[in-house]
C-alpha cells in the first residue's frame, strides 16, 4: 500500500469516527433533556409535589457528576474506546425504562442516563480537539451544536410522541440508536492523543493564580450549569401552571430555551470576535436575568415562551467563555484544574434543579418561588465577576 493510500485511509477512517462522535452528541443532548418535558407526566403519573419531582433532577445529574469521574479513570487504565462504549450502554439502557410504570425504575433509568453523559462527554471533546488540531475550536464548538440540536429536538419529539400514543416507540428507538453507536465505536479507529499546546496555552504556562480567583471560577461554574440545567428541567412543569397551559402544549417549554441557546452558540463566534469577553459574558448574564425575570412575571403560555428564549439566548455565550478563560489562565496546568471545574458544572446541574424543586415545596408548591434560585444564581454570578475582572481583562 503507498503512503498516498494510507494517508486517505487514515483520513476515512477519521471522518468515520467523527461521524460517529456527532451523532452521538446529538443523542446526549435529547437523553439528558428527555427528562424536562416528560416531567408533567411523572408529576400526574405519581401525584408528585414539586419537592419530590425535584429529586428525578438531582439523581440524573447526580449520576451525570459519577459519570465524569468515572470517565477519567476509565479513560486513564482503559481508553476513551472503553468510556464511550459503556457510556452509550448505560444512555440505551436508561431511555428504554425511563419511561417505567415504577417510580423506582425510573430514577434508576435517570441515573443511568445521567452516568452515560458522564461518561461520553469529556472523551467526545476531548477526541474531537485532537482530530481537530489547529481547528480544534472551531470543531469542539460544532460538534456542542449537535448537541444543542438534540437538546432543542426532545420537547418536540416528546409532544409529538405523547399525542399519537408513540412515546415508548420513540424511547425505544433512541435506546436502539445509542446501542448501535456503542457497537460501532468497537470498531473505530481512535487518535492517539498527545498534541501539542497551542501558543496561547505555551504563554500562559507562568502566569500565577490567585486563589481566590480559582475559587470564584469554580463557583461560576457550579452556578451557571445550575441556572441552565435549572431553567431547562422546569419549563414544562412550570409552562403547565400557567393560563392556557396543559401537558400538551407546555412540553414544548424546553424547545424555546434550547433553541435560543442553540442559535446563540451558533452566532457565538462572530460575537467573540468583535466584542470583549469579560463585556460580552457581563451583557450576557444581564439578559439571562432580564429574561428569567420577565419568565417568572409571565401570565400566559406565549409570555412565558418568548421570555424563556431571552434567557437562553443570554446563556449561549457565557460557558464557552468561561472553558476559554480556563484554558488561557492556567495554562498548561488547565488539564489538572479541568477536572474540579467540570466537577463543579456537574454538581451544579445535579443539585440546582433540586434546590428549585425543594424550595417549591416549601413554598406550598408555589413554582415561581423555586425558579427565584436560578434568577439570584444569575444575579450573583454578576457579583462574583466583578471579582475577577482584572484577570479576565488581562
């Protein structure tokens, strides 16, 4: 065989396993939203008060949180082969019980999906920059679309299932596509690791950290994750409350703030490219609280549809800036300060929603006060900014 010819093999082989790691992403991104529009049902299926619904979040995310460490030390002793075939398991496995007449069941059919998107998540990125190489950004970012395409597909696919009775059919079908992509990473051919650091990564090796600065990330990463996840897992239930509401037609509550929050990743770049971050992640979190604000005022189901896109129009921009500031300020040493800051965005998005959920209860199931805890989430991640603006406008 030539050079010539191993190099287009090797590049068949690339394009195939990237394929692959899309389609996948679209999948996570419909398995750990599923859960949100699928919630008045549970919520009717069980007579769940809101304290009680909340806990179907918390175990999700919780296993989400499992996943991540998992996928480090499996990928470590194992692979990433070993990491995204267990996880698109563990993802068929929990979409094919989620919907289970047993409530036991299905919190463990949420654990399942939340320990499959653990354990895809970091490999998938991780694989996609290095095939990406130089364009490693870019490729990273479009393939965190296709998830965003999954997560704006579920209200959707979900409403249209429950009205034609085909919801278990569409679950099944899901949990079929993940098993198969399981099956085919078996037999692809993955990267072997090890690129270089960028430039930006290189010049940034000296640069010292406070303290007090590692800390406050940390805690923007917990809060922001919890105020996405928080918004995302509750539209429905809360959507069902208001006038003109009902099952139907609420289930499409995620699909607005998903949706928004897919067009804002999609128009992400061309903003970063003009505006500074740290005014850009500031205007972001104004109209995160603009809109969530309006949400909880809202009194009809087209207010509240419309103020739900505001705010995940104003979330788009705001993780991807906060991976990039955690890339340029550590520099080299983001690889071992990475895993405490995904682990905080995991334990934010499994106990957030809880706390939502708790509140509410607390509140005689007075849902709008649970939905405060995101707004002062987003107001205080203003506060914490504030903080850290002279190492952010470095």
């Amino acid at each position: 065989m030539t050079t010539q010819s191993i190099a287009i093999s090797a590049a068949a082989r690339q394009r195939y396993l990237l394929v692959l790691l899309f389609a996948g992403f679209v999948l996570t991104g419909v398995e750990i939203t599923v859960a949100g529009p699928m919630l008045p049902l549970f919520i009717a299926r069980w007579s769940l008060s809101d304290s009680q619904a909340g806990v179907f979040s918390i175990v999700q995310f919780s296993g989400s949180l499992a996943g991540v460490w998992l996928s480090s030390l499996i990928t470590h002793y194992f692979g990433t082969r070993t990491s995204l075939v267990l996880g698109y398991v563990m993802v068929g496995a929990g979409l094919a019980t989620v919907n289970a007449s047993s409530m036991t069941v299905a919190f463990f059919a949420l654990a399942a999906l939340g320990i499959g998107y653990g354990l895809v998540v970091p490999p998938t990125n991780l694989t996609v920059a290095e095939i990406g190489g130089v364009r490693s950004a870019s490729l990273v970012s479009l393939v965190n679309l296709a998830w965003g395409v999954g997560a704006f597909s579920s209200s959707p696919l979900v409403l249209l299932a429950l009205k034609n009775g085909a919801l278990v059919g569409l679950l099944y079908f899901f949990a079929g596509f993940g098993c198969l992509l399981a099956v085919s990473f078996l037999f692809s051919t993955f990267p072997e690791g090890g690129h270089a650091p960028t430039s930006s990564t290189t010049n940034a090796a000296g640069t010292s950290v406070a303290l007090i600065t590692t800390i406050v990330l940390a805690a923007l990463y917990f809060l922001y994750v919890g105020v996405e996840s928080s918004l995302g897992y509750w539209a429905a239930a809360y959507n069902n409350r208001l006038a003109g509401g009902g099952t139907g037609i609420s289930t499409l509550a995620p699909m607005f703030f998903y949706g928004a929050l897919l067009v804002g990743r999609a128009v992400a770049p061309f903003l970063l490219a003009r505006f500074r971050e740290y005014g850009l992640v500031m205007t972001a979190l104004v109209v995160v609280i603009t809109g969530t604000t309006l949400y909880l005022l809202a009194g009809r189901q087209q207010t509240a549809f419309a103020s739900l896109a505001l705010a995940g129009l104003g979330c788009a921009t705001v993780f991807p800036i906060f991976v990039a500031w955690l890339s340029r300020w550590y520099g080299p040493r983001a690889g071992i300060v990475r895993g405490v800051m995904f682990s905080m965005s995991s334990l934010g998005s499994s106990s957030v929603p809880g706390v939502v959920g708790f509140v509410s209860g607390h509140a005689g199931g007075l849902l709008r006060i649970g939905l405060l805890v995101p707004l002062f989430s987003a107001v205080a991640m203003v506060f914490l900014l504030l903080l850290v603006r002279r190492q952010a406008a470095a």
